[in-house]
C-alpha cells in the first residue's frame, strides 16, 4: 500500500459507501463508476449483508468492482425479468445518475429542453420512476454544477418529495430520496419540507463554493461537517481489492 492520502474520488467513495449504512439485508443497486466502488466498500466494512449484482444477471459476493480475476462468485441467479420482483418488493436502494435534479429530488435522465422539441436526447426514462415510488433512491452526479442542480429539471424522470406528497397510499409513505453526493458535498433532504440541505462539504471545498455551484438556494446548517476520510483499510481495500486500476480516479480528479 504506497498511497497514504485519500484522493477526492476515495472521499465520494465512502460517501456513497455511507448513503448504504443500516440496508441491512437488501440489494443494493449502485449503477456508475464511484456507485460501485462506494457500494462494494460498504458490504466490505460495515454492512456485509448488503446484496450486489454484476450489472448482469447474477448477483454476486466479489469485493472486487469491474474485474473478478479469480472468477464471480454468483450468489444468486438474477435475470432481467426477476429484477422487476425485487424492484416491487422495495427491498432495493439504488443509486442512479441524474442529468438534472431539483430542490425536491426531482431527477432528469431523458432529455434537455423543451418536453415536446427538446435540444438533447439523453438515456430516457428508463427505470427511474418505478425506482423512485418503489425502493429507496440516492443520486451521484461527478460534477456539481448549476446546470446539473437546478431549479427546474426540464422533465420528470424520478419523483422528488414535492411530487410524492401529492400522491396517496404506499408510493407517499415509503418514497425515499437519500442522497445526492457530488464531487463537492454530500447533500440530503432531512429538512421539514424535504428541500436539499448540505450534509457534508469534501476536505477543501467551501458551503460557499457549494452553494455557487448550485441554481438553487441549498438548506445550509449552522455547523456543516466536512465529509469522512476512508481509514487505513478502506484505503487498502480501495487500492487493492475494490479498484486497483484506479477507475473512480478518472471520473472524479483531483480539483
């Protein structure tokens, strides 16, 4: 093990790592680069009984994120189909990208601009609305902007908690919006109307530069903590075990 100091990268790791904390015994579906890196890292310390899927059709045991030299170790069979029953069944916390998101939680991954002519294409809907009225939702988004945390998303693709209060039975009392972590902070909406407040800020960055970075007017705390370093075996296991390749450094670089 030669690196001593935590990167930005290890720093949004174990933040995602943390957004897992208390899962217990469910899947748990991070989708992108630092996702897998930080849910790996949590069933690796602090929640071993989180579920983890290949991004294929198995769920499996391995630490290790993108490569499994020694082979998978496949827990379980699950084909795309069986996912819609574990989906249903809410026993799932995924962590999705997001084009765009709002104040409330509201998330955008299916096109900018106008709904009827918009200027880009992006994923579409996907599965984001069942995602987000069924089973615990936290978004990453590698680059905290303005433009990416915004006041208005251009359309709806997962439902925040303005949306979600409007509705009634099992979709308003369990919707979940946990996290939003960036390469600058760790974001939440544990406040009274459910608007996004700074949770934490990462070593060096400012709530001030935060709240530049954001189209939005954040719910900043008196005392903002700043984001956990990994300790000496997250490190190792980061290096040595989850992502030696360094692949979570390529997204989020130093700043």
């Amino acid at each position: 093990m030669t690196t001593t100091t935590a990167a930005r990268a290890d720093v949004c790791a174990v933040a995602v790592a943390e957004a897992f904390r208390g899962d217990g015994e469910i899947l748990a579906n991070p989708i992108g680069t630092i996702p897998m890196v930080g849910g790996r890292l949590a069933r690796a310390t602090f929640e071993p009984d989180l579920q983890m899927t290949d991004g294929e059709a198995a769920l499996i045991a391995n630490d290790e994120a993108f490569e499994w030299p020694g082979g998978k170790v496949v827990e379980l069979w699950n084909p795309y189909r069986s996912m819609f029953d574990i989906v249903w069944g809410g026993k799932r916390h995924v962590m999705m990208g997001a084009t765009q998101v709002d104040q409330y939680g509201n998330q955008n991954i299916a096109a900018i601009g106008e709904y009827a002519k918009p200027k880009t294409q992006l994923l579409g809907y996907r599965g984001a609305p069942g995602n987000t009225v069924n089973n615990t939702t936290s978004y990453w988004v590698p680059s905290h902007s303005p433009q990416v945390l915004c006041a208005k998303v251009d359309t709806v693709t997962g439902v925040g908690y303005d949306r979600a209060a409007q509705l009634k039975g099992r979709t308003a009392e369990f919707h979940e919006i946990r996290r939003v972590i960036t390469n600058l902070a760790v974001l939440d909406f544990e406040t009274p109307d459910h608007r996004m407040r700074i949770r934490s800020v990462h070593p060096g960055v400012t709530t001030a530069e935060v709240q530049e970075a954001t189209g939005f007017e954040l719910v900043i705390p008196a005392d903002v903590p700043t984001s956990r370093l990994p300790d000496d075996e997250e490190l190792r296991l980061l290096y040595e075990v989850i992502d030696p390749k360094g692949l979570r450094l390529k997204e989020v670089p130093e700043a």
